[in-house]
C-alpha cells in the first residue's frame, strides 16, 4: 500500500490492537465478523467504492458502514469498520487488503492470548511444505471449478482435530476466498504475519539432518544477533542438500550446504 492507504492501515492496527487488548472483546469472534465484512467488500464492488470515495466526508461514509453492518455484526467490528472508512484510501481495493489482514491479526492475536502462537506458526509452515509437496493436494485446492464449500470440508478432514482451530481458520479463509493470490504467497505472508504479532522475523532453515535443541537455540541467537531482531525457526529437512546448512530470512538466502557448494564448482568449471 501507498500514500493515505498506509496510513489508514497503521491507524487501523492501532485500533485493532486497542480493541483485543481489551479482555472483553473476543477475538476470534472478532475475526470472524472481520472476515465476514471482508468478503462482503470483496463481493460488492459498488459499495467499497462508496466507502473510499474521496469525494464523500468520512462522517457520511462512517455512517453508511454502520446501517450496513449494525444487527449483522458486533459493536466492536461495526466501531472498527467505521473507522475504517473515515480514512482517506489511494485505491477502493486497499480496504479490502486491509479489513483481510486484520481478520487474520485478530485470529492469530486470540491464538497468542491461548499461548498457541508458535503452534500456529508452526503448523501454517508444515501445511505449506506438504503443499508443495502434493501436486494433487495443490490441485484440489486451487482447483477453480470446485466449490469453496467442498474445499473447505477437504482441509477440515485434513486439518480438524490434527492443527490449532486459528489455523484451520486461516487456512479455510484462504483457500476459499484466495483474492487472486497463490496458495504458497497466502502461507507465506500468514507466516509474516504471525511472526509480527511478537515482532520477530522469520527464518526458513534447511538442512539434511534435524536440528538438536542445543544447535536450534545457538541458530536462533546468532539470526538475532545478525538481524537485530528475534527469530523464529520454520525448520525443514533436505536430504537433498546433502550437508550443512540453508537459511533465508525474507529474500536474503544465507547458504552453506554442500549440494551448494558442488553447484558452485560445477559453474566455475564450465565457466
């Protein structure tokens, strides 16, 4: 996001952040409403214009959110809508972006408040490496003549009972309502997420062998040390890379593997 739409997204999170802080609010129930609205905007093109147009005061569009929404939704989503729209957006679509990252900050902050945050990171991590992994799982979920309903009772027989409820939410909203997004961009920027909630990055590390608790904490420390920021581990196994060990935090790779090394020898020698 650009210009007046970024701003209107901090002030947001402000606000989203000063709700859940509040221990009356619940807030996956929060979530949930949020994701409501979302697909509504995302649906009526017409009415999210409406609501960012620069041209209408913000009091006058705060108002039309609140008719809207009002008996459909909680006081706390119908407060937090409406201010929503009292801000200035660059473009109509930005809104949507935003009200979709706030459903999914709001579900993921009910899972730090359950002590189940690194849970779900976790989980949203090995769901995207099995993806990747099954070309036919990967087909039946991006599949675009099956309905969301049907995709969404596939990943709950695959995830029900098996990973933590935000995470079978966040998957279930994802696959179903992806927004011209790819399923592995969807994980990937719900991890990002995730990792924000405690300020930390995230690192995806790969190596042929597991990590031990001893090497996975000196890891840790050094990423911390090196970036400035605490690190969380998204941990998988290669074989492939033979030896050694692969990081990359965001675009920066970080490789020290052999398979690595024998491809950089074997570039110079045909070089």
């Amino acid at each position: 996001m650009n210009g007046a739409s970024r701003e209107a997204l901090s002030a947001a999170r402000e606000s989203l952040d000063a709700l859940t802080d509040n221990t009356s609010v619940d807030a996956g129930e929060l979530a949930g409403e949020l994701a409501a609205v979302t697909a509504l905007l995302d649906r009526e093109v017409s009415l999210r214009r409406v609501l960012t147009d620069p041209a209408q005061g913000g009091e006058a569009k705060a108002e039309l959110a609140k008719r809207l929404l009002s008996g459909q939704v909680g006081g706390a989503t119908v407060d937090l809508i409406a201010g929503m729209v009292r801000s200035r957006w660059s473009q109509s679509r930005d809104l949507v972006d935003a009200a979709e990252e706030l459903a999914n900050t709001a579900d993921l902050t009910a899972a730090q408040k359950a002590g189940a945050l690194d849970d779900v990171e976790d989980e949203l991590f090995r769901f995207g490496r099995i993806v990747s992994s099954s070309n036919e799982l990967r087909s039946a979920l991006t599949d675009k003549t099956a309905t969301a309903t049907a995709k969404g009772e596939l990943l709950r027989s695959l995830l029900g009972g098996k990973a933590d409820q935000v995470t079978e939410r966040l998957i279930v909203r994802l696959v179903t309502q992806p927004r011209g997004r790819s399923l592995e961009s969807g994980l990937e920027s719900l991890s990002k997420l995730a990792a924000a909630r405690r300020d930390r990055m995230v690192a995806v590390v790969t190596t042929a062998v597991p990590l031990s608790d001893g090497q996975k904490q000196r890891l840790g420390a050094v990423l911390a040390k090196l970036y400035g920021r605490q690190m969380h581990l998204n941990l998988d196994v290669d074989p492939a890379v033979l030896g050694g060990i692969s990081v990359r935090v965001g675009d920066e790779v970080i490789d020290g593997t052999i398979a690595e090394r024998l491809d950089e020898a074997t570039r110079r020698l045909a070089g």
